[in-house]
C-alpha cells in the first residue's frame, strides 16, 4: 500500500516526484481545477463505498469520463478552457434545451437574445390544443455579457403555474430570431397508488419465459400470462409482476438475460402465442400443416424440466411468424397494423431496420460503431429501402406482441385485478443493441454502467451497458426516455424500476477501466422522476422503484413524496441484527419475501444457496461457516414468527429438515413444515403496512431453486434459463394450477391474512 501523501497526490493530480507524470511528460492536472470541472458536469470525485469510508476517484477515471461526456480535460489548460466554456455555453441558447417543471409551480425560464432587444415567450399546448400561453416577463436584472463578440443579455420570463400536464413547447421570439425547446410539466406527486393505502393488495411475482401450459412452444408466453392472470385474479390477486419482456436479438442464438435486452422500448416476440394470431385461420391447409409441424417439434420441449431453449423455440416460432405475417390480412386488420405503426413513429422504423440488418450481420460487425454507417447516413438508408419487406416483418411482430400484451391487461382487468400486469424495466441495454445504434446520439460513448465494490463483489461490476448522456438526453426533449415508458406503459397497471437509483446517478466504468475504476455520474433525477411520474399518471399505472443497495439516505424519501413505491425484502430489512419488526415497513414499498436474485424461499430455508455457491466456488470463507450463519439467520426470523402466533412453539423448521431433510417429505419432495413456514412468512408481511404484497410464483408452487446466481457465467449456471417446477423438480404447468393444493393454499393464505389486517 501506498503512503498516504502518495496516494493523495496520484488521486487528485497534484505534483508528484519525477515518473509519476503522463507518457507524453505533461504536468499532472491541478486538483482542484479538475475537481471543480468535474462538479460543474456532474461527475462523482469522491464516493462512500461498502464498508462505509470514503473513497477517491483517480484522476485518470475523471478524465476519461469527461471525455465521454464531451469534456476534454487531460491538460490544466483544456480544463481551464472547459470550465469558461460551461459558464458561457447557456448564453449561447436562447432557450434552455428543455425545461420539466412540476404542476403548479412557476418555472423561471431564461431568455438570451442581444442585449437591448425585446423578447417574447409563449407555451404551445401539447398537440397544438388551444390558444399559445403567454409567459410574463419577470423584473429580473442579470448583467450582459459578451458571447463570441456579441453583446448578449437575459430576459427572464415566468411560465404560469396553471398550465396542464404534458408535453408542450417553448416559443421564444426576438429580431426576428424564434428558438424552440421542450416544456413538460409533471405531477408533482404520481396520485395512481393512493387507493392501495385504503384498500392494500397482493399479486404474483413470476419470471414468464419459466411459466408453461400445455399449450406453450416450450417458453412461457403472452396467453399464458393472461391465463395466469385470471387464475391469480379469481383468488384476489391484483397484479402479476413479470421480468422484463424487452425484446432481446432478431434472431437466435439470443441472450438469455432478460436485464439485457436489445432495446427497452420495444417487446420479445419469443413471447407472441403463435395461434392467437387471427390470419392463422385463413392459412392455405400446407401453410397451415407447417405450422402446426412446427409446434409439435417445440411442444415437446414442455416436459424438459431442467433447461429452457430459447434458441430452438425462437427459430420455430420465426417460421411460424414468417408464414402469418405473409398472409392476407382483413381491411380491419390491415387498418390496425397501419394505424400501431402510424403511433409507434420513427422509433418502431428503426428498431424494425435494425432488426432486419442484425439478421445477417454480427453484433461485432463494423457498421454498428462507423460513423458511415449510422443512422439517417446514406449507407443505413440504403438498406432501409433494401431491406423493406423485412423492415415490414418486425414491425408486424410489434404490433402482434402488443395485441397480445393488450389482451392479457384486459384478461386481468377482467378477472378482478386493481392493476393488471406490471412490467418490468431493465437498467439499460447491451453494449451491441438496438438502442445503442438508434439512440447513439443520446448514450455516452466509451462507457459502461456498473457498480462499485461492494460486501458482495469486491470487484466491482461491469454490466456492459451504456448510459444515457445527460446533456444530449435533455437535447433531445427527452423524448427518447418518454418514448420508452409510453410503450411499456401502453398495456400495463404498473412499472417496476429495476435499480430506480439509476434515475438519479450511475457508476460509468470507462472503456479499459476496472469496475472498481469509475465514478459517479449524476442525473437530473427531478426532470427523470418526474416524466416517469408524468407518463405513469396518464396510463394509471402504479410505479414500483427497486430502491435497494447503496443510496444516499435522502433518495428514498424523495421517491415516496413524488409517490414512488419502494422495494422491501424480508430477508434485507433488519433492525441491527434482529429481523425487523413488520409494523416498522415502509408503506408506500411492495413487500415481498424474496426476489429473482435469491433462491425460492424453500430453497432458501434449506440453504441451498449455499452449498450452491460452495460447489461454483464463489464462497470467501468455509461453507460451514457460511451455512452457520445463515441457520442463526433463519432462526431468528422463526423467533420472530413463533414471537408473533405464525408458528407453533415446537414448530416451523429451518436448515435441511425445512426442505425435506430425514423424516419427513412427501411424495414430491416437500414437506408441511417447510409449506407451513413459508405461508407463516407471507403472513409476518401482511402484518406490514406496505401496500402492495409480493408472492413469488416459485414459493406458490415449492420451486427450489435460483433463476438467477450472480457472479456466474452461462458455463457455471443456467441463468434465467430454469423453468417453473415443483419441489421434485417437474414442471409445473399453468394447467396444473387449480388443482395445485400449495398453490392454493399460500395465494388463500395472503388473500385471507391481508383481509384481516384491512
């Protein structure tokens, strides 16, 4: 280790003995010139780790971060012309490149125009609707400056706090010069949970690739969501949470993690039930013949109890969909595609030319990153007019993905559900995406987001993600974000944030850095939460931020007053070294006693995590002490249950006997211990008073074990690739259900627990 003035001078730049420069010999930055550069753009110079103590960026990290964001600051003198570019960038709009302000509240916009002249600013509504709004001049003096030779001034106007929500537009005029940005206005508080705190609710949790009926191509799909939706629903459900259904690669092989997808905005025809579609009915009987050959070749991939084939079931369903896609469709139908690509714009467009040339070229083929080849070039136009019939395809598969999705929301409406389906949404998108072909313009180059170390990887993580650019987001008129939850939020009652934290900072890992060498990266979290808050309030969708992790103490407590919901899971909340007490849970959180990342509770209960990762090798101390410490663990959360009459005195089992240890499984493998227990733990969460309750489909029907280990590759575990099975191992399929006696039991147990503590 370092002493403590060396490590002091390598992190913040300031001089240090001969052979610590650059290679080209340069001085090493100032400290605190850089420091001050980094605060004016939003980059972290610091950070709280893990264990609690704060830790330095290297300058080297800083510096490359500002690159990414378009700051050049490896030299004192870039760095000095950057900071006077910053100050003086503003006054070289006239508008701000957008302005988000919350519903009743004033927003102060500044107006830079040549010094002396007049200026004039009104809000066009949203769509054109009624006449412009004026805003009024405020009696606010700011000294002139001059702009590249020109004598510039700023006029500051206040747009009037009665203006509806939405999306609408700034107008500001002066010499004959009008510039135009973005104006949304926001809820101040997203108002869609408020009924839950009256009345609260449950729904299912459930990975839906894993869940299969009888009638599945091998892969869990939309009807079967909407199936699995009316049986949740006829037993007081009111929503079924589902894992990111973002469309993943055109064509096999595909990634098996739904957290990272191809784009965030469109949805994974892996999932389209290929004989809901209507025009199958009007196939010629060949066409017809094929298709049914084709299901009966994945059919049979049901009974596979052990692994998913994803691959194998995209490639047959393609086919499928290829034959129904070139079928003649009804004028109505016909209507309702046109009309799904008309709304769907120039996203869909290019998200369907994308599609069409990642059919034939590799995610590491050149033209994804030539500047040549980008999108709106001469090259990637040409191929959009080549390539039109398949461009034509994966629009079609759009629009079938959202009837299907459309009438799963309406099964579950249907059923009796308060919310529906609630969607999931992934970080962001892989490195060799869709979206970061198409949104190029708006991610930062040369970064990937992660995590810093933490008490779970000491090595910090790289999750092969760019992230949004903050300024060229707000450029944009943060449409690009808009775009993305209008689409997922068209046929849903909620939205799950998966790391939520993300709306307000990022860790950036640049290109050739360790995860362990970022920075933090700060968004501006009230124009993010609030179009997030804005785009929810008009679909009515309830929205569910996974705030776990490190945060700063304040993040939650801001998400709750824009009415954000939070995440709380049992095993995670704690008062010291004792579970912590329901009655202490948040309320404005979804519940729930486990999450994909942790093995099903019966899998847990049995530690079977444990001897899991003993066996990978990602233990740091001996397995008997790891297993020592979880049974203490379990031990005082059975304290806790016997403590509050969930279980029996001398009852309610941890460890191996918990999961069908000596003396005691039944003909599958459970047993009414462990059975017990986990309804007894669903019970401790309805005595919260959270208002939403999760219960995971796995625990429903005696699953064991993890869809996701982390830390692991594809070579060390089937990630996100175990299908639903009971405690024996067997699929389990929806089919199956209503006469599953455990299923039955735990959903009859929460709908009646959570009735009596109404």
């Amino acid at each position: 280790m370092k002493a403590p003035d060396q490590q002091h001078a390598q992190i913040f730049g300031t001089p240090v003995p001969p052979g610590n420069g650059d290679a080209a010999g340069h001085e090493p930055v100032d400290r605190h010139l850089l420091q001050r550069l980094a605060d004016v753009h939003g980059v972290g110079t610091s950070f709280h780790g893990w264990d609690g103590l704060p830790h330095s960026v290297a300058p080297e990290t800083l510096t490359k971060v500002l690159a990414a964001l378009g700051v050049p600051a490896h030299t004192n003198q870039l760095i000095e012309a950057a900071l006077a570019e910053a100050e003086v960038a503003p006054w070289r709009r006239m508008l701000p490149p957008a302005v988000v302000v919350q519903q009743g509240q004033t927003a102060l916009v500044p107006v830079h125009v040549r010094d002396g002249s007049t200026a004039r600013l009104t809000v066009v509504l949203e769509a054109g609707t009624g006449e412009p709004v004026e805003a009024v001049q405020q009696d606010v003096w700011v000294a002139p400056r001059d702009v590249d030779g020109v004598a510039t001034g700023r006029a500051t106007f206040a747009v009037p706090a009665r203006l509806p929500l939405g999306w609408h537009t700034l107008q500001a005029e002066s010499d004959g010069v009008t510039a135009m940005s973005a104006l949304v206005v926001v809820p101040a508080r997203l108002t869609t949970a408020d009924s839950l705190v009256e009345r609260r609710g449950w729904g299912l949790a459930t990975q839906l690739y894993s869940v299969r009926s009888k009638r599945s191509w091998g892969i869990g799909d939309f009807a079967d969501l909407a199936d699995l939706a009316t049986l949740s629903g006829a037993r007081g459900a009111d929503y079924v949470l589902v894992n990111p259904l973002h469309a993943a690669e055109p064509v096999p092989p595909v990634q098996p993690s739904p957290y990272s997808p191809s784009t965030r905005r469109f949805f994974n025809p892996l999932y389209i039930r290929v004989e809901a579609i209507p025009e199958i009915a009007y196939l010629k009987p060949r066409r017809r013949a094929t298709v049914d050959r084709l299901q009966e070749q994945v059919q049979v991939l049901n009974k596979d109890g052990e692994r998913l084939d994803r691959n194998t079931v995209y490639a047959a369903k393609l086919q499928a969909l290829e034959l129904l896609y070139h079928a003649r469709r009804s004028p109505a139908r016909q209507a309702a595609f046109d009309e799904f690509c008309r709304i769907s714009g120039s996203g869909l467009d290019d998200f369907a030319l994308w599609s069409a040339i990642r059919e034939d070229l590799a995610p590491d083929h050149p033209l994804w990153t030539d500047p040549d080849g980008a999108l709106g070039s001469p090259e990637a136009e040409s191929l959009r007019l080549k390539l039109a019939d398949r461009i034509g395809f994966h629009r079609w598969l759009q629009w079938i993905c959202d009837e299907q999705l459309e009438n799963a929301q309406q099964a579950a409406r249907r059923a009796g559900m308060r919310l529906g389906v609630v969607h999931d949404l992934a970080v962001g998108v892989d490195l060799s995406s869709a979206d970061a072909w198409t949104l190029r313009d708006v991610l930062a180059p040369g970064i990937s987001v992660g995590a810093p170390p933490d008490m779970y990887n000491q090595l910090g993580q790289d999750w092969n993600q760019p992230p949004w650019h903050p300024a060229r987001l707000a450029e944009a008129g943060y449409a690009p974000f808009r775009n993305m939850l209008s689409t997922v939020l068209r046929h849903a009652g909620g939205i799950r944030v998966d790391h939520v934290l993300g709306l307000f900072r990022l860790w950036w890992v640049p290109t050739g850095n360790s995860p362990r060498d970022g920075a933090y990266v700060t968004y501006d979290h009230e124009a993010l939460i609030g179009i997030l808050a804005l785009e929810a309030q008009r679909a009515g969708a309830v929205v569910i931020g996974e705030d776990l992790g490190t945060f700063e103490p304040w993040v939650r407590d801001y998400l709750a007053a824009r009415g954000i919901l939070g995440t709380s899971i049992l095993w995670f909340e704690n008062d010291g070294d004792s579970p912590l007490p329901p009655e202490l849970y948040r309320t404005q959180a979804l519940a729930s006693v486990n999450t994909h990342d942790l093995p099903p509770t019966a899998g847990y209960l049995a530690g079977d995590h444990v001897a899991l990762r003993s066996r990978l090798g990602l233990l740091e101390r001996p397995e008997a002490e790891e297993r020592a410490e979880h049974t203490a663990t379990l031990e005082k959360m059975m304290g806790l249950l016997r403590e509050r009459g969930l279980l029996p005195e001398d009852g309610g089992t941890s460890g191996a006997a918990a999961a069908g240890g000596p003396g005691g499984s039944g003909p599958d493998g459970s047993t009414g211990s462990e059975e017990h227990t986990i309804e007894a733990l669903h019970r401790l969460l309805a005595q919260t008073p959270s208002v939403l309750l999760g219960v995971a489909l796995v625990d429903a029907v005696g699953e064991r074990r993890v869809q996701n280990q982390p830390g692991t590759t594809e070579a060390l575990y089937p990630n996100w690739q175990v299908p639903l099975g009971g405690p024996d191992g067997k699929p389990v399929f929806i089919d199956d259900l209503p006469g599953n006696t455990r299923f039955n039991g735990l959903l009859g147990a929460v709908s009646e627990a959570l009735g009596d503590s109404q």
